[in-house]
C-alpha cells in the first residue's frame, strides 16, 4: 500500500481523520500522520521527518515557502480556526464572555488545561493572556500543560476531578469526546488562526499530496470542514 506523510497542527486533526477512508479510496495512499503543536511540527521538517503534506498555520507555511521547505503555488487555506474555553462534558458552563468573566472563571478552576505555551499556537496566546490578566502567577500550580490541545483536552475529559477549565483551538475540542466548547475567548483576546495545506518541497508522491490537499480544502468538504471547527 502507498503511504502518504503528513504533518501537521493540532487544529487539523478531525479533518484529516473523517477524511482519510474516502482518500485511500478515491487515490490508494494510506496518510500517515503526525500531529501536534506547529512549532513542533516545523522542527520535525527542518530535522527531515519524511514529509509529503504540511498543515500548520498561514504565517508559517508563508515562511517555509520563502525557505524553500514548501513547494510554491501548493498552498491552500483550510479556513480559520478560533480559541475558546471548554469545561467537561455535563459541568457547568462558567461565563466567559468577558474579560471580568474570564478571569472569575479562571481563578474558579481547580485546574486549567492548555497545549504547549511555547510551540503550539493556542498555547503561547493563553499564557499571553493569563499574562495580562496578571494570572500566571497566581494559578502557577493550577496550570496543566500538554504537548497539543488534543493532549490537553482527552487529559482533562479523563480527570475524575471536578471544577476543570480548559483553553485550546476550538477544532480540537470538537474533537476530543468529554469536554465541551462552552464559548469564544472574550474579543479583546481573540485568536483567530488561518490554516493552510501545501506541498512540501521533498514530497516523495506530489501528486497524492495535490490530491489530498484538494480533498481537504475543496468544496465537497466545506460543510465538514465547518462541522470540525473551521470558518
């Protein structure tokens, strides 16, 4: 069986998981995928991990195609990907609509959980705004991290305790059965994140990779794309 490489941000992981039975049928590779945080995934293809398709966010791929890592004119955008605040599934949904609310909700929670704060994007932008709401140090020792949102959220669906709140990339909580997305972070700390697909420059099977990111950003998939957590 042919096998297609992908790597790729957390944000795209139902994506590619729904649609990985219709592309082995349609084009006879199997995906092989790798997902986590994007600066992870960025040091895994600049320490050459086989690599036929990239997902991670715009700015990225832009650069890695000025680098020459991405292959230019292969870029497709996903759509945008917001970041909210879940709780596990049945728990009361706390109000977080607004940066008074936010706070109260945060320094509520007897834990909080949260991707990688140095390489994953949902990760760096909350501690920034722990940050200003001069919360990281008073919830040091409440602050959960994990490798990727998806990490972070099966952890805290998993935990027996009670009173958890959690902050990733809304397609990953989508994702991940147990918690749910109670709401958008507040606008004055909205992340809202375009994702795109391309071609990397060693692809070994660049037609599949064409065809799989055709699959993923085309029309016939718009409704799923929206149903995973995509505007």
């Amino acid at each position: 069986m042919n096998t297609l490489h992908l790597l790729s941000g957390g944000a795209a992981q139902a994506l590619v998981t729904r649609l990985q039975d219709r592309f082995l049928a349609l084009h006879g590779h199997a995906i092989e995928s790798t997902f986590g945080a994007v600066g992870m995934m960025k040091d895994k293809l600049l320490a050459d991990t086989p690599c036929d398709v990239l997902i991670l966010t715009d700015t990225l791929i832009a650069q890695l195609t000025v680098s020459g890592h991405v292959a230019t004119g292969t870029a497709q955008a996903l759509g945008v990907v917001k970041t909210g605040i879940a709780v596990k599934t049945g728990e009361p949904c706390p109000a977080v609509s607004t940066r008074a609310e936010l706070q109260a909700a945060l320094q509520a929670a007897s834990g909080i959980y949260f991707p990688d704060p140095l390489k994953a994007t949902a990760g760096i932008h909350f501690m920034t705004v722990l940050k200003q709401l001069g919360l990281e140090q008073e919830l040091a020792d409440r602050l959960r991290t994990f490798p990727n949102g998806a990490a972070a959220m099966t952890a805290m669906a998993q935990s027996s305790e009670k009173g958890l709140i959690g902050c990733t990339q809304d397609t990953e909580i989508l994702y991940i059965e147990g918690v749910d997305l109670i709401a958008d972070l507040p606008k004055e700390f909205e992340l809202a994140t375009v994702y795109t697909a391309a071609v990397c420059s060693g692809a070994k099977a660049p037609e599949a990779a064409t065809a799989l990111i055709g699959l993923l950003a085309g029309a016939q998939a718009a409704k799923l794309r929206v149903d995973c957590g995509f505007e």
